[in-house]
C-alpha cells in the first residue's frame, strides 16, 4: 500500500512557474514508477510525465516536452513536477499516481498506476 499527498499548486500567471511534490508514504516507494497526470474540467485525465524506479528514464507528453521536468528523491520518498513557461492550457487538477512495473509498462497509461493521491489544482491566468 502506498499513500500520495501532492502538494504545490496554485494560480500562477502565464509564462509562470510551480513545483509540484508528491510524497508517498511507506518503504517501498524505490519499486514504483511514478507519473503525473492531469484532469481539466469535462475532460479525461490525460498523461503529463512519469519516471522510473531511479530516476534514469523520464517520460514526457508532447504538449510539455522541454518546459516541465520530473525528477524523484528516493531518500524522501517523494517526486517532484518543475513546470516553467506555464499557459493558461495547463490549468488542470494535477494527480500523481504510483505502479509497479512488470513487462511491458505503458508509462502513459493511467490504468497502470495502482495508487493516486487527491489531486492539486493549478490555475494558469492569462
């Protein structure tokens, strides 16, 4: 079982930046991939990035390649979403969710995450 608490959202002008945490409880959380998900009102929750267990590979959805970064600190049990350059198109509620990798894992795909926390709301003016 593992436990997500995301922190660091807020309203935050265009061009703006935020940092994003998620800490996980328990002592397992090296074993999980890690990805941050993002949920606009009236539409799904698409993907927005995802790391392996060390931190080596990271994943990136096209609409946020080269403005945000995820990176994760196994020491703290927590994983971390940089968002520069904000636009008003990344207002969403942001969700971290954990999985456990075997086979194939579609770093991209919600349903692979076993674990979510509630979500914290990013607010992008114009």
């Amino acid at each position: 079982q593992v436990q997500l608490v995301e922190s660091g959202g807020g309203l935050v002008q265009a061009g703006g930046s935020l940092r994003l945490s998620c800490a996980a409880s328990g002592r397992t959380f090296s074993r999980y991939a890690m990805g941050w998900f993002r949920q606009a009102p009236g539409k799904e929750r698409d993907f927005v990035a995802a790391i392996n267990w060390s931190g080596g590979n990271t994943y990136y959805a096209d609409s946020v390649k080269n403005r945000f970064t995820i990176t994760r600190d196994n020491a703290k049990n927590t994983v971390y979403l940089q968002m520069n350059s904000l636009k008003p198109e990344d207002t969403a509620v942001y969700y971290c969710g954990a999985g456990t990798p075997s086979g194939t894992f579609d770093y991209n795909q919600h349903s692979q995450y076993d674990y979510w926390g509630q979500g914290t709301q990013v607010t992008v003016s114009s």
